[in-house]
C-alpha cells in the first residue's frame, strides 16, 4: 500500500482518537507563525555535504538552481558517489565486511519529515533510490536485509554484483594479517551526508554508504538510522554525521544537533556542542573519527570533526563553491 494512500485511509480514524486528548491538555496559546525561524533568501539554495565530495555537490546544485526541490538534490546528488567506483565507502565498489559481502545503508527525509532508510542492503548499486521508495510507496520506514533486497526488485532495481576487482584484492590482502578486527577509521570513514535547502526555503537530507570496511557481518552504523545519521525540522534545520557510527547511535547525534539549533544555538556551535558531548563519553577512546554538519532555517551552515582533514562541500546561491577545512580537535 503506497505511503500517502496508507495515511489517508487511516486518518478518519486517528482524527477522533486524537482531537479530544490534545485539545484537553494544551493550557498555553500555540506559537504563531511568525515566532519560526525564517529563510534568510539571500543564503539559498544552498547544498552542503561531507567531505570533499565536489562532483556530488554540484550534481545538487544543478538541481537547485534550475528550481528543483531539496529532496531530489539530495538524492541526485548523493547518487554521484554511489556510482562512484574509485570511492571506496560509498555504493557501488564499496569495501566488503569481513566475510567478503558489500552490504549498504542509507536514508533519506524530506520538508515534511517523511523518511526512508534501508539497512544492510546487497545486490543494489543506489540504496538512496530504494530508501526514497520506501519513503514514498510503503507505510514503513524502514528495511532490512533481504527484505529491502527484494521490494527493490519489486521496484524494478536490477541486481548488481557491488565487489569490485580492487576492493576484493584490498579485502583479500586484509584478511592475511587482520585477525578479523576492523580498524576503525584506517579503512573507511568518508560516509556521504547531504543537506539542501532549495529556493523554497524547505530542507532535506540524505546520507548513504558502505559502512565500516570489513566490518562483522550485519553491521549497521548511523547512517541510515534517522536521528543519528541523519535528521531534519523544516522549522529549524538539519543535520547529518560522517565517522564511528556506534558514537553517533549512542548520542542521537544529528537528531541532537538540530535540538540545539532549536535551543538557538548556530549550526557551527551545535556540530562543536554535539562532538564535545560525544568526546565526554569516550575519554579513554583515542584516534576515533566523529564529525557533524549542519545548516540552519537561515541556510547558515557548520561543520566539526575531531580527526584532522575533514571537509565539507558548499554550494551556495550565487553558484559559489568552497570546501573549508574545518576545525577539529583531536580525542
């Protein structure tokens, strides 16, 4: 049953469950309109993503500045890296799990907070394009395994073998000396994570990726789990994680940041106020990875790493690409 017909058909029902509890317990006027945030229009569009992802940055913009929504630059923009053979963390190409499997995970969630994850997926070269399906054509949010292997099928995905020649070659040298203990950060870390505002002022997010190479079979980090590795309130801003997924996963990472952006904290003070936090739980942690980024209502945005060379890709409404080195402090 495809998503919006699942609501329709459900809401005669919750509507009188839900009209008399609510309505009995709010005592305080609702905010008005004009006490949200507002697009400051002379930052937007605006697409930013993890790392120095340059080709898939663009991608969005493409998308923006000829009028599209966020949520098709987000995902159009994603996609660049999951096609991207020569990246090694991402999609297609991607490094296996110990067992020799590539398994990928990714999300995605759009203005009105609809969202579509799949976790551990094989056989598929876009899993951002399954999750938008689930997003848009399931009452579900997310799936798993091989479940989300097949409704891909279903959804006329064709089957692809994902290990290519190099990554078999690397996992196969790995395996000589591992002890099958993955290595966090050496391997993989560049986990794609994108956040558009279009000229609408609406923003949406996208995160996708391999996960941790050669991880223990079934692993699933943050990056598809909404509200860890990715989240967004079309009222306040967004937010999406790149690093140890465990870490992110125990703080709730980028549902967090956009709390504190709430809380009116600038999106550069809550990426900085989100790893800190994860920083106080891992004190006897060293040379972990954990970075965040984050765009406001205002399309202001930020970014905060704790492992040197992170970057963030920016494009901006006149067109204007950067990728900043960002800040980091070391665990």
């Amino acid at each position: 049953m495809k998503r919006r017909k699942f609501l329709k058909n459900s809401s005669t029902i919750t509507a009188g469950i839900l009209s008399a509890p609510i309505l009995a317990s709010c005592n305080e006027t609702a905010p008005s309109k004009t006490d949200k945030p507002e697009t400051d229009k002379e930052n937007i569009p605006i697409a930013i993503c993890t790392w120095d992802f340059g080709n898939a940055t663009a991608k969005a913009w493409e998308v923006l500045k000829e009028g599209g929504n966020s949520l098709d630059a987000v995902h159009q923009g994603v996609m660049v890296e999951e096609n991207n053979l020569d990246n090694q963390t991402v999609g297609n190409g991607g490094r296996p799990d110990r067992d020799g499997n590539v398994t990928l995970d990714a999300c995605i969630m759009d203005k009105d907070a609809n969202c579509g994850a799949v976790l551990a997926i094989e056989n598929i070269a876009n899993p951002i394009s399954v999750a938008r399906k689930v997003m848009e054509e399931t009452p579900h949010v997310m799936l798993v395994g091989k479940g989300a292997e097949q409704f891909a099928y279903e959804q006329g995905f064709k089957k692809t073998d994902l290990l290519t020649e190099k990554s078999k070659q690397e996992w196969l040298e790995w395996k000589k000396t591992s002890k099958y203990k993955p290595i966090i950060n050496i391997e993989n870390h560049d986990t794609i994570g994108m956040l558009a505002i279009d000229k609408n002022g609406d923003i949406s997010g996208a995160c996708t990726t391999s996960g941790m190479a050669y991880k223990m079979a079934g692993r699933v980090g943050d990056s598809p789990i909404i509200g860890a590795g990715l989240f967004v309130d079309n009222e306040v801003g967004g937010a999406t994680a790149t690093g140890v997924g465990e870490e992110v996963v125990r703080t709730v990472g980028s549902f967090l940041i956009v709390e504190l952006m709430r809380q009116g904290k600038s999106p550069q003070e809550a990426c900085e106020e989100g790893v800190k936090r994860i920083i106080a739980k891992n004190k006897d942690k060293q040379d972990f990875q954990i970075g965040f980024i984050a765009v406001n209502k205002k399309g202001e945005t930020g970014a905060y790493c704790i492992h040197p060379g992170f970057s963030y890709r920016t494009y901006t409404n006149d067109g204007h690409t950067n990728n900043p080195a960002n800040s980091y402090l070391k665990a």
